[in-house]
C-alpha cells in the first residue's frame, strides 16, 4: 500500500477535463505515473482513492489542490516518489500532479 501527498491541477472542460465538479471529498481516478527514462511510452496506470484535504469536491479547473492517494498496488511505491510527475486520467487525461511526499 502507498500513501502519498500530492498537489494535483485539473484541466478546464474546454482542454478535454471533466465536464464537472466530481461529486464527493474522495473519487478514485487512475494515476499514470510517469517513467522518465521511457517518456511518454513509460506511463504506469494505478488505481488510486484520491482524498482533498480541504473536504472540497475535486472541480474542472482546479489548481494547485492539496489531495492525499492512496494506492493499493506496491509497485506503485517505485514511480510515485517525491517531486515525480504524473497524470489523471478518467476515459482520457484530465489532469496532472506532483507528489510532494510519502505518508506513512
């Protein structure tokens, strides 16, 4: 299990994000975390339970929001480390992040 921090910015609708503000404080979207030797071939998707801090829903356009993921897969722990990148995707990206730290 991998527990991380994360600073996470949704794209508008109009730049192919969600249409609108996802329903609930938690959601589980996919991570794909990005291998940096591979470039964009390298993306590795994880389920991941996705918590906003500040108790708001996730909404289109979003920035710099404050979320913690937890994800179930222990390979995971190998690509979402601190200052690695990595996109949201839900049927296609609608957003992007970066781990800021591990939670233990």
């Amino acid at each position: 299990m991998t527990r991380v921090r994360a600073l996470i910015t949704l794209l508008p609708p109009e730049q192919g994000g969600l249409d609108r503000a996802l329903p609930h404080r938690s959601q589980v979207l996919t991570v794909c975390a990005r291998d940096q030797e591979a470039g964009t071939a390298g993306r590795h998707p994880f389920a991941a339970a996705i918590s906003t801090d500040d108790w708001e829903p996730l909404a289109p356009g979003d920035t710099f929001h404050i979320v913690t993921m937890l994800v179930s897969d222990d390979e995971a722990a190998e690509y979402l480390r601190p200052g690695e990148r990595f996109d949201l995707w839900r049927g296609h990206d609608v957003g992007t992040g970066i781990v800021s730290r591990r939670v233990v």
